[in-house]
RNA sequence: GCCGCUUUAGCUCAGACGGUAGAGCAGAGGACUGAAAAUCCUCGUGUCCGCAGUUCGAUUCUGCGAGGCGGCA
C-alpha cells in the first residue's frame, strides 16, 4: 500500500496534436482531469484553442477549463496552486487526477513546485517595459548584466521578455533572479505516473495542418470575429495565442488573405510545437509512447494503479 | 517559327573586374527561476541546367543545346 499521504498524479502530455484529447478517454473510467493548456483555461476560445467537445468533457469531468475572461492572467503559480488543491479534492473523492495539457512549463512546475522567485509585479513590469521602448533592449542588458552577472550569462542580451523579468523581480524585491533557488528533484507529496505523447514528426506536422483546416471549417475566423466584438483586444492574455493573433494581421495589412493567415496559423503551430518538444524532453522518468500504441502504455498505466485499487 | 528575359540550397531569390557562393523562408537542434501558445540562441557543400570554347583557372565571359516565362507571328 503507498503511504496514505501521498497523493498519485497521472501526468499526460505532449505537443499540440498529438492526440491527448483522445487517450484521455481511456483513462475516463477512473480519473477526473486537470487540463494544463495555458489558453484552453479562457472563455470564448473553443475552436482555436482545440477544446475537448461537450461529448468528451461530459464523459470525464474537466477542471481548469473554460473559466477565465481572456483579459485575465493565468500564471504557474496560479496553475499549481489550484492544481495542488484539485489534485487533493479528486483523490479524497476517490478518482485520481490526472494533469494533461501541452503547457511545458506549468507541468514542470507543477512536478517539481513553483521557484522561490516572487510572483510578477505589474506595475515595476510595466514601468520596466515603458524603459525597454524608450532606451532599448541594450541598455537594459546592460543593467541587469551589472545587477545579475550569473543570471544574464544564461540568457541572451536579445531576451527581452527575460530581461524584463529579472529587472522587475530586482526592483520590486532588492534581490536577484539567481538568488532564488529552483526546485530540483519532483515533489514528495505526489507520486507521479508520466506519459509522454509523441509522434514523428512528419506525422505531427501533418495533423497540425489538417486540424487547422478543421478549425477554420468550423469557423474560426467568425469566433474571432466575436471575441472582438466582445472588445477583446492584443493586449489581453488571451488573445495572444496561436490561432487567434494571426487574425489582427487581416486589420493591420489590407494585403493579406484569409489563406494567408491560414498557413501562417499552421506555421506558427508546427514552430509550437517543435519548442514543446524540446521542454518535454527535460522531464525525467517518462514512458514515451505513440498515442496510436496506447495498449502499451495501460498497461503500465495499469499496474501503477493496481496499487490504488484501481483498474482501467 | 522568331525575339527578349530567365535557370544558383527544399522554396523565393542575391552575388562575384573570372579564383568553386549567401540571404530570407522552410527544416533541424537547444535554452527556459510565478507573463510561457511567450521570449530567445545555434545550424547553410549546393553537379551555381548540360556540353563545348577562351583561360593557369569558368558557376561567372563566348557559342551551341535543354527547361521555364513573356512578346511577336
């Protein structure tokens, strides 16, 4: 029997398209699900975002899905404390959770727990980000090269999303990036079953393009259409997804095609992608597998609940 | 049939008083300290369409072929 404090996670994931969704299915039986998709967590974004449809979500319930204005931010930190809190709630109800989503790097912070680093400070980001505009990535670089040399030895002086970030942290804490330390190992408090999707990469490429066909069949540029209408804009978190920022390419440059965006979408999807991988590969003690060959991996699935008293 | 333009990396194209070539895109690999579908880094040998001529040396010049595009018939 495992300790009785220690609450079992199934983790699924792998790069958009890969066909998550799907193999989730088969774990419906047993199981309620933590999705960690960064954007799939908005309203108003179905299609784009490739949620689950009604008849999937009404056959395993879903959590950390469809809840969020997309003018609101959903952060790691926001993304493992109520995962911390579900995973709880799901295994005291007797089912056991299981995280999946294409988000790299909430998942691992979610197995390894957040960094001490302190959470954004909007106001110092945004005063940081008025500076970049005004004086320029280089000077900033160098500031921060000053402030935090381990730091900005790690980074890129072209980084400006990085950048930002420790200047931000510097100033809002007196401290640096580098004094705070990362967690290292995964967390005691769960014992993990990873699966890791993953297909080649020809086939990959070509499910992307396929279902961003799909997409716009199923009316994605009219969902777009709306969530402007709504007054969403650039600016909001949720709008900056793939799928969804091409679109205001159409409003800035009169000669650009509907097509145009199309592929760009499919582009910038495969690009997504190929970054997923590369983080995924980080994680250790990963069962990698073929979504198509999924007897493989309940069976293990299996055995590792065998010890919960559960069976697929 | 004639005239003109064109043929260089998977694609679009640069280029060199003749000394075997380089961008963008695609593609590959990587990073990742509470914004992450974000942000960023690295990677380019290819019969320079073929053959012949000139030359120490031609992908670059000349001639002849072949493909493509356009115009005139």
């Amino acid at each position: 029997m495992p300790e009785n404090n220690i609450i079992p996670v199934i983790v699924v994931f792998g790069p958009t398209a890969v066909g998550k969704t799907d193999f989730l299915l088969n774990l419906s039986k047993i199981s309620e699900i933590i999705n960690t998709d960064s954007l799939q967590v908005y309203k108003y974004m179905d299609i784009g975002t490739a949620k689950p449809d009604k008849e999937t979500i009404s056959r395993v319930k879903h959590h950390l899905i469809d809840f969020l204005d997309p003018s609101e931010e959903f952060n790691a930190g926001n993304f493992v404390n109520k995962a911390d809190n579900l995973c709880a709630d799901i295994f005291s109800r007797g089912k056991i959770p299981v995280i999946s989503g294409g988000n790299a790097f909430f998942l691992i912070n979610f197995i390894k727990g957040l960094p001490e680093t302190p959470k954004g400070n909007l106001l110092i980001r945004k005063k940081i980000e008025e500076r970049l505009k005004n004086e320029g990535i280089e000077k900033l670089a160098q500031e921060l090269e000053k402030i935090d040399t381990q730091y900005f030895s790690k980074i890129s002086s072209n980084d400006s999303y990085r950048i930002t970030r420790a200047l931000e942290i510097y100033y809002a804490t007196g401290r640096t990036v580098s004094s705070f330390k990362i967690p290292e190992s995964p967390r005691k408090c769960y014992n993990f079953f990873l699966i890791g999707l993953i297909r080649e990469r020809d086939e990959l490429y070509e499910r992307i393009n396929r279902r961003v066909d799909l997409m716009f069949d199923n009316g994605l540029h009219e969902e777009f259409l709306k969530l402007r209408k709504r007054g969403y804009g650039l600016s909001d978190p949720g709008m900056s997804g793939i799928g969804y920022k091409e679109f205001f390419e159409l409003e800035k440059n009169s000669g650009i095609s509907l097509d145009n965006i199309k592929e760009l979408i499919k582009q910038n999807t495969r690009h997504y992608a190929k970054r997923q991988v590369t983080f995924f590969k980080k994680i250790d003690n990963v069962i990698w597998e073929n979504p198509d060959n999924s007897a493989a991996i309940l069976d293990k699935a299996g055995e590792f609940l065998k010890q919960y008293g559960k069976s697929l």
